[in-house]
C-alpha cells in the first residue's frame, strides 16, 4: 500500500509538472504569434463561388446526363459572350455584417472591413451591409453611421439590408445608404432617444448612510444614481435629451429628405411593410433575395475582420452575450409583439 501511495504521489507530480511545461510553452507560442499578427485578420470569401458549388451540385443530383451536357454547352457559350462583351469585368459587390450590441463596439471591426474595401474597390462597385441592431449609447451608432459614410463619400454606392430590426441607432446609421432594403416584418424606425437611471437616495437616508458629490459647473452633474435629485437637474436633463433628438431628427432628414420626418420622429417602430409606405425604407427585399439578384452577372465578395481574442475574453464575451439575450428576452415578452 505504501508503495501505491508514494507511487501515486511520484504520478501526480510528474502530471503537474507536464501540464506546467505544456502551460509555459502555450503562453509563449501565443505570444508570439499575437506580436506576429496582430491584434485581428482580415477574412474575404468568394460568395459568387460558394452558389456557384451550391448551383452545380443541385444539378448533379436533379439533372440526368444528357441535360447536364446541354447546360455544360449553353454555360461555355455564355461564358464566350461575356468575354467578348467585356461583362467579366462587371462592378463588384462587396458584402459586409453589423450585427450592433448596446455599446456598438463592433464598429472597431466595420472600420476595419470598410477601410479594406476602400483601399481595393472600384468606381462602380457596390458595398452591401446586412445591419442588425436595436440600438444603443448615441457616440457609438454616430461614430458606426459615420463610418458607413465613408463608402459614399468614396463614390461607392451602399446598400443596406435589414433582415430582422434596425431601430433608434440601428435606423441611424441604415438611414445612410443610397438604397435601403427591409424585410416584411423587419423593426424599423423608433427614432428617438432615451435615458434612464435609478436612484437610491431614499435607501440610502433610510440607513443613515451619506453621499457626497462634488462638481465644478452648473450642471456637471443633473441627476445621478445616489445624490437627492431636483426640478433643476431633471429639467437640464430633458433639454439635453431634446437636443440630442434634434440633432437625430436633422440627421436622418438629411439622407432621407421626402420623408415627413415630424410624422416618423415620434419614438415608434414599424414592421418593414408600414416603414415602406412612410418612407423609411425604400423596398421590401431580403438580403438573400439582393444578392442572388446579382448572381451570378457579378461577382459577389463577403468581407470580415475577425479579432482574435485570449480566454479571459472569450469567456467575458459569452458572459455579456448570455446577459444581453437575457435583457432582449425581458423586453420583447414586454412588448405586444407576436409571437
């Protein structure tokens, strides 16, 4: 038994020691390579290749041989005419995601994939963003518009898609494109601005327990989550949420003039149908729909910029992820939605 025991003690050792190593080495080869590469990498996939291998095995199994040798001709004649056209040189369409969260950080990675794009498109080309967000902090949805804004002061035409919502910052920056695209029941619009915070004066005078805040101006500070609150604060509060849905109002007006903008300004959202006839969207179409209408005369590009991201984020990423979804669910079972 003794035996067992001092050779079970050697085993456990010896493992510590092997995971230690193989922990030591894994830090060192990932910091390499994270000084190698960089902090993301750019990722561009042929999507006018991917339908071209779904279309081809689609007709291996549904066509015989005789009416796939009299495709594999008509394609070979096609092919021959375009060439001596010159369609093979037909304006590219670049495909980019947003899918936007509270704080919009995404827009680190649209930078980056819009800047890609800029440094090799065309005159011509197209860029087309399939944008999902429900909003968010005003300085990030800004900063997310104005980058989509760099692909029309570029002479590229945009196009954005919105598949399931685009609402309050998510509506800002779709507002931006030449040519916008929704769904049938997509969210459009609640173009409108929002803040809110609790406060725990009250509890905190209850059990004898003091705050002090101390500012320089005025209005440093209007309301805030522990101070006792006033008429004065919460009024300077609300002008100052009325100047922000101003200059929200003027914004979107400005890209989309033949809208009444007093009409759609009101806060509301609308499913992709009614946001056509106000005019807040231009067509009824779905992403997939859009670009299958360009297949295969184009050919068609996704671009993303993928970040690399160590355990620690990873593992706070999916926390925030699981909260986030937790707060959408409260919310929507709030709304008188179907479903």
């Amino acid at each position: 038994m003794e035996f067992l025991y001092e050779y079970g003690l050697f085993l456990a050792k010896a493992v510590t020691l092997v995971v230690a190593l193989v922990v030591i080495i894994a830090a060192i080869a990932g910091a390499a390579n994270k000084q190698k590469q960089g902090k993301g990498h750019l990722e561009i996939q042929s999507l006018t290749s991917q339908l071209k291998d779904v279309t081809n095995y689609a007709r291996q199994v549904l066509l015989d041989k005789a009416a796939l040798k009299k495709l594999a001709k008509e394609q070979k004649k096609e092919a021959k005419e375009k060439k001596k056209q010159g369609e093979d040189n037909a304006p590219r369409l670049f495909v980019i995601d947003f899918k936007g969260s509270m704080d919009a950080h995404e827009v680190e990675t649209l930078r980056e994939e819009i800047t890609a794009i800029l440094c090799v498109a065309d005159k011509g080309d197209e860029v087309l963003v399939r944008l999902e967000s429900g909003g968010g902090v005003v300085h990030g949805y800004g900063l997310a518009a104005s980058q989509l804004q760099r692909i029309r002061d570029n002479e590229l035409s945009l196009t954005v898609a919105v598949d399931k919502v685009a609402a309050s910052g998510g509506y800002m920056m779709a507002c931006v494109a030449d040519k916008l695209l929704a769904s049938r029941f997509a969210y459009i619009g609640s173009i409108g601005v929002l803040a809110q915070l609790p406060n725990f004066n009250k509890v905190l005078k209850k059990n004898d327990i003091e705050f002090e805040q101390i500012t320089a101006g005025d209005y440093k500070r209007t309301l805030t989550m522990f101070g006792e609150n006033n008429d004065e604060g919460r009024k300077k509060f609300k002008e100052e949420i009325e100047e922000i849905h101003v200059l929200f109002k003027d914004f979107v007006h400005e890209h989309r003039k033949d809208m009444d903008i007093a009409k759609v300004a009101t806060g509301e959202f609308w499913p992709g149908i009614k946001a056509k006839e106000l005019g807040l969207v231009d067509d009824i179409m779905t992403s997939d729909d859009y670009i299958l209408s360009h297949y295969p005369a184009r050919e068609i590009f996704s671009v993303k910029y993928a970040q690399r991201k160590n355990v620690a984020e990873k593992l706070g990423f999916s926390v925030a992820m699981a909260a986030e979804r937790a707060v959408m669910r409260v919310w929507s079972k709030a709304q008188h939605w179907i479903g």
